[in-house]
C-alpha cells in the first residue's frame, strides 16, 4: 500500500516538475528542509513522502499556467456572511466619470472629472464622504484641473494632477487641505512631456513624496517614460532618470515600502492584442530603475491589478478567469487558483484590496455578483448581488466605466462613473455620467 502510494506521488511529480520554474536554490532548500523533517521522524518512508508532498505543492506553486488549461473547474466558496451592499447617501456635487477619488482615512473626497456638457466638460465642485457618519460635505474644489485627474494622499494632503488646458498639453498640480478646506499651487514640475492624468500617468504616494512616471508618445518626440519626485514639505519637485524603457498608458503602479512597481500591458506594434507586460521598479530614493521578471500570464487588454500590502495581484481580463501574484521581497511571480467565472479590472485606475482581499466588481457571472479574492488562502468567493430597490435601474454601478474606487480598510467605496451609450456624450464621446454610489463590504 505504502510501495503503491509512493509510486503514485512519484509519478504526479515528474508531471508537475516538466511544468515547473524551479529557482536556482531549490535543491538547498528541500535539503535544508528534509534534515528538519528528519530529526522529528523516524520512518524514512515518511520522510521520503513528505519531500515528494512538498516537491509536488512548491512545483505548483512556481508552475506557470501560461499556454496549458486548467487541470479543473474551480468552485466558489461560500461563507457565513456573504458580504454586503449598502448605498451612499446622494452626493451634494454633479455626476461625473474619470475624476479623482481619495481615501484619506476619514473620508472619500472627490472631485473633478467629467461631466455631460458638449464644451467645457470639466464637473464642477468638489465633496467628501465619511463612512461612519453616513454623510458627504461640500468642499472647494480646485480651479484649473482638467481630464482625467489622478490624486494622492499623502497624510496631510491630497496632491492632485491633471492638465492646466483642454488639449492636455500641460501638466497642472495642486494639493488640498481638508482641514482647512483650502487648495494652494504647487511648484512647477518638471518637463514630463504633458499633463499628468490617468491613462497617460502615474502617480504614488510614498509617505512623505509623491512620484509621477508619465509616458510620451508623439510624431516629433522620442518615446519615454520621464519621472520625477515631489516633496510637499519642500515644495520642491526632483527630476528622476528615464525608465529603462516606455512604460505603456493604461497600468497601474503601487508603493511597496521601498519601490514602485509598475505593470502595464504593452500593445504590439501592429494589429492584436498586447504582446507583453512591462513590469519595472523605480527607488526613487536611489533614483534608480530595474526590471522585474515578466508575469508568467499572457497579456491583455482591461486587466486587474491590485496591491494588498504584501503582494502585488495581476489577472483577469476580457475572456479571462486568471490570476497570479508578485512578492517583491523574493522577486517572484506564483500562480493562483483561477476564478470560477470571468472577471475584468478597472482599466485606468487601480483595483481595490481589503486587507488581503482584492475585489474584482467585473465579473461575468449571470447575477452579476461580485469576485472576492483571499490572496493568502488562495480562495475565490463570490459576494452578493445587488439587491437595492431604490438602483433597480443601476444594477451596473460596480462595472460603470472611468469610476476610481476606494478601500477604506474595511469596504470598498464606489461613487460615480460613465454608463456608455451608443452616440457618446460630451467632448469625450465616451459616456453618460451618473452620480449614485455604493459601499460594498466583502465576505469574511
């Protein structure tokens, strides 16, 4: 029986090892583990099990998916409490889509964007949402931020960016104070070839510095990433060294403790899909750049991207129930269970994570249900739908277009957005923008 056992375990590890990225270091770590094992056992057949049990689990682990099929169809799990929604008061500001949205620990505080009219589309006003009272605020709103803003909170202050003019050709900053309720200008930055908006740029608060990557692409300029650092206590901004290559429109970046970590898919120089994905790091302290290993998941358009504070999440997409996960303190990529239904991120701003939990809202299943991601445990949950009388005409809020959401720690916060339509609205063409909002609190 032991004999019949052992062959069997065997023979799944010469599977799984033909599959499997093996680091460089394997070999000592499963003899440094085996000399552990054996000093609290005494069968050597026991002994010889448990190493093929873990050869057979750490060859999964590090084995890529890319190219091969799922060995099964994944079951969501189901839980005691199933998770939540609840819907946010009406805001005292207009509807809008690709404004900014930022949690500053209290308060959700959003502003800027889009609206419907056909000329000057930039919504006017600006508020802000605290959870535990249930209630928003009228706040200033800044005066020359245009497009799709993006928007960082740095402890005291939110840093905004966006373009000072229409045809975003300049970058414009300012930071907000909210207890104070006042906006003040922010020093000039550097040339990074345009305005500073999402799609086009990114921005990440590192605690005490905000850094901006943004790409250039035009007929007369040479194709870059440019950087630079801005120290709010200063006012002063600090130019970085290029990327090492174009970082793609359209990723996502997140601040590790150390670094940032940009993913974006690159679209291939002719027609398909993207071809790969740029992942590089910048230590804006040492102003250096490196690249990362490339995720071991194909490319593609609409992906989620999420960082719970340990690992960063890159998966799904259109068509697509994948996922992996990067730990940048070893410098590698693992596999996930893949999802029980197709799932899809927000394209220009980052998916949200609740303590280790990353929620995608896209989701192909057929009520529409929410996916909840427990990144340790490695397991898929499926939330509730949305069953709120008072946005039977709204049941789309959690897969709206051009809405940034936000993680308070314990729910995700959702505001605004674009509903598309066939003839497009305002100077954008895009969407018709909408201005209810939903609070959704994961399974536990």
């Amino acid at each position: 029986m032991a004999t019949d056992l052992e062959a069997e375990l065997r023979a799944r590890l010469d599977v799984e090892a033909r599959r499997a990225v093996v680091p460089e270091d394997f070999p000592a770590r499963i003899q440094d583990r085996m000399a552990r094992r054996a000093r609290g056992r005494r069968s050597l057949r026991a002994i010889v099990a448990a190493v093929v049990v873990l050869l057979v689990g750490s060859a999964a682990v590090v084995a890529s998916r890319v190219g091969t099929p799922a060995e099964h169809t994944p079951e969501a799990t189901t839980s005691g409490n199933e998770g939540s929604w609840q819907p946010l008061p009406e805001a005292p500001i207009d509807p809008r889509f690709q404004h900014a949205a930022v949690w500053t620990g209290q308060e959700m505080i959003v502003f800027g964007g889009y609206g419907d009219g056909p000329d000057d589309d930039r919504a006017p006003g600006a508020a802000a949402f605290d959870p535990a009272a249930g209630s928003w605020r009228t706040l200033s709103a800044p005066d020359r931020l245009r497009g799709a803003q993006l928007a960082v909170w740095t402890g005291e202050e939110v840093v905004a960016f966006g373009s000072g003019e229409a045809d975003g050709t300049t970058a414009e900053v300012a930071a907000y104070d909210p207890a104070t309720d006042d906006w003040r200008s922010v020093a000039d930055p550097p040339d990074l070839g345009g305005g500073i908006t999402a799609g086009v740029a990114y921005a990440v608060g590192t605690g005490d510095e905000v850094v901006v990557v943004r790409s250039v692409v035009g007929d007369n300029v040479e194709d870059v990433s440019r950087a630079a650092v801005y120290d709010p206590a200063a006012d002063a901004w600090t130019q970085l060294p290029d990327a090492p290559e174009q970082v793609p429109g359209f990723g996502d970046a997140f601040w590790t403790g150390d670094e940032v970590i940009l993913v974006a898919p690159q679209e291939s120089s002719g027609p398909g899909a993207p071809s790969r994905i740029v992942a590089l790091a910048l230590d804006p302290a040492a102003g250096s750049w490196r690249s990362l290993p490339e995720p071991p998941i194909h490319p593609r358009s609409e992906m989620l991207a999420a960082w719970t504070g340990r690992e960063l999440v890159l998966g799904g997409g259109r068509g697509h129930d994948d996922a992996v996960a990067f730990d940048p303190t070893t410098e590698t990529w693992r596999t996930l269970p893949p999802a029980p239904v197709e799932f899809a991120g927000s394209e220009r701003y980052a998916d949200p994570a609740v303590g280790q939990q990353v929620v995608a809202f896209r989701t192909a299943d057929p009520d529409r249900r929410p996916l909840v991601l427990d990144v340790g445990a490695g397991r898929w949950t499926l939330g509730p739908p949305i069953d709120l009388p008072e946005l039977t005409d709204d049941r789309e809020l959690p897969g709206r277009y051009e809405a940034p959401m936000v993680s308070t720690g314990d729910a995700v916060l959702v505001w605004g957005g674009g509903v598309a339509t066939d003839e497009g609205q305002g100077s954008t063409g895009c969407c018709r923008s909408v201005g209810e909002g939903l609070s959704f609190t994961p399974p536990t």
